[in-house]
C-alpha cells in the first residue's frame, strides 16, 4: 500500500513537471500528450495492481502483476531506444545534406 | 562505334591526409580534365595544401565520412557536365596510371561502371589478414544483402559513367557505400565490369572494428547495410 502511494506521488510530481514544460512551451502538444497518457497509463495500472495481478495470472504468467509490468517496461525501453537510434540516423543523414549543401555553395561562390 | 567522352573528372575524398595529398594531386592531375578533392572535415592541413596544388576543392565542413564526401563530389560533377566519374583514394594506394585502364571499358561503349579488383591477374601485397578473412567475409556479405558477386567488392577505385551517375545517389555517409554502389548499379541494370589493378598496402586503414573517421569498421559497415535495408 505505502509502495502504491509512493509510486503515485512520484507520478504525480512527473505529471506536474509535464504540465509546467507544458504551460512554459518547453514541449509540443503532441508529445504532452504522449507523456500524459503514459502517466495516466502508469497511475491506473498501479491503482487497479491487484485486477492486474489477477489478469496476469489468467493469462498464465507466473510472477505477479508488478513483475509483468516491469517486463513490459524493458520492452517498450527497447522500443524507443530502437526509434531514437532510427530518428538520429536521419538526423544524421540531414546533417550530410547541409554539409553538401554548404560546400557546393562555397565553391559556386568562388567561381 | 567509339563514344564521344570528352570530360574526365577524378573524385578524391580525403580526410587528415596531409601526408600523401600534394603527391596523389600531381599524379593525377595532368591525366584527367578536372581533379575534386573532396575535404571531408580534416582537421589538419588537407585543405590549403590541396587548394595550393590547384586541384578544385570541395570542404565538409565537419567529418561526414567517406560516403558522404564521394556524393559530394559526384553532385559536384553532374553539376559540372562529367562525362565519366573516377572514384580514387587519397593515401596512394592506387596507381594514377591505370586510371586511363579503368575508364577504357566506359569510353568504348562497354561498361556503365567499372570496378577495380585486386584479384584479377595484377600482383598487390595484400595482408593476409585482409585477403583471408577480411575481405571474403566482405564478399559473402555482399552476396546475402545485395546478391552481386564480384571479385573484390570494397575496392573503392572504380569509374562511373555519368548515365551511372545520374542514376545512383550515395546515402550511405560511412564505408558502406561500396556495397551500395554495387547494389544501385545492379538494380538500375547498369552493365558492370571488372578491371584488375594494383593497390599498394601502407597501413591498415580499415579494421574489423574501427578505421579512419565516420562510418569505418567492419562490423560497423555491416550495421549500416541492415539499418539501410531497415530505412527503406
């Protein structure tokens, strides 16, 4: 119970950051909304721990509710390291066009 | 018939070789229309010491890798109406005198592109390292991704033409753009052949892990090709 409190009071304090960035447009509205949603997500998923736990457990897993979150977590870590590493390739990729870009106008200037 | 191909532009891509730089201009130069040095970020003296020997240079701004400088060069070319592209390498480890074999097959009609290959008849000292496992591992690479065999697919001199050149965009800013080259050139039906030509080991430039700037390595060359076959 004092663990499920404190989760929430840490989520909370998450959630109150995001609508500060929000209200100084440190972050777009789409990505409020992302982070928003996922904290929601995390809050209702720690409130109804035990519904989780039981669903868990009908779906055949042997460890409790928290443990399958926690896997779940590692999974979704995966994911978005795997998207930034795709998102900065791009970036990267970009970075090469401007570079081109800079060098052939150089040396058109000079001509 | 014998095609009209009147303008030879020779591309070299060059990052921190001050060393070999003023030496490679001088050879090549009098044997082609137009040399490109394509300054690929150096933080040593490439730059000025390229520029005094009069070749045309290109400057990256910042280190963008091999890659990224030779479709420089290439854009720089088509911009300039290059009849045929030669790809060459900076730390003189290919012979400017075959760069008129290596055009050969392009201005007879012959070839769309033409490939250097170190295993074609003329004798280079290549590390056994290199030729053993190196190299064959490359090969086998090649095979599975792009499904081109050649004799020595990472050679990097090779020719264009500029039908080729128009047709083939390099995206990959590392070493990974010799396998893609090959790759665009099959895919566009471009007609391929193999020259054999000589390369003179200095230094290992390229190990399994880590080589010289952006993108080198082996196994960083094989990420590349997956994440290239991933983006598109």
């Amino acid at each position: 119970m004092i663990q499920q409190i404190i989760a929430l009071v840490i989520i909370l304090f998450f959630v109150s950051r995001l609508f500060w960035q929000k209200k100084n447009k440190e972050i777009g509205g789409n990505e409020f909304i992302f982070w928003l949603v996922f904290w929601i997500l995390a809050a209702l998923l720690i409130i109804f721990l035990k519904q989780v736990d039981s669903f868990v457990a009908a779906l055949g897993f042997s460890g409790k509710g928290i443990d399958v979150l926690f896997y779940l977590s590692v999974v979704v870590l995966f994911y978005l390291v795997f998207k930034l590493g795709l998102k900065m390739e791009k970036i990267e990729k970009d970075i090469t066009k401007i570079v081109r870009k800079i060098s052939l106008n150089d040396k058109e200037d000079k001509n | 018939m014998e095609k009209n191909f009147n303008k030879i532009i020779v591309i070299i891509p060059a990052y921190n070789e001050e060393k070999n730089i003023e030496k490679v201009i001088n050879e090549v130069r009098p044997l082609v229309n137009e040399l490109v040095i394509v300054d690929d970020g150096s933080s040593d003296r490439t730059f000025e010491l390229a520029k005094k020997q009069g070749a045309t240079v290109l400057r990256h701004l910042i280190n963008r890798g091999q890659g990224a400088a030779l479709q420089t060069g290439d854009e720089y070319a088509l911009n300039n109406q290059a009849d045929i592209v030669v790809h060459f390498d900076a730390d003189g480890q290919f012979l400017s005198r075959e760069i008129k074999e290596i055009i050969l097959p392009i201005q007879s009609g012959e070839a769309d592109a033409v490939f250097g290959s170190r295993f074609l008849g003329k004798k280079s000292e290549i590390p056994w390292f290199k030729e053993k496992i190196i190299i064959p591992l490359a090969g086998l690479v090649n095979k599975i991704l792009i499904n081109v065999s050649l004799t020595d697919p990472q050679n990097g001199f090779r020719a264009l033409s500029r039908k080729a050149l128009e047709k083939i965009t390099i995206e990959n800013d590392g070493m990974a753009h010799c396998s893609e080259i090959l790759y665009k050139v099959s895919k566009n039906k471009l007609i391929i052949k193999e020259v054999p030509i000589t390369v003179i080991y200095h230094d290992f430039g390229q190990g399994l892990f880590r080589g010289n700037g952006r993108g080198t390595g082996g196994f960083r060359i094989i990420k590349d090709l997956f994440l290239a076959k991933l983006m598109n």
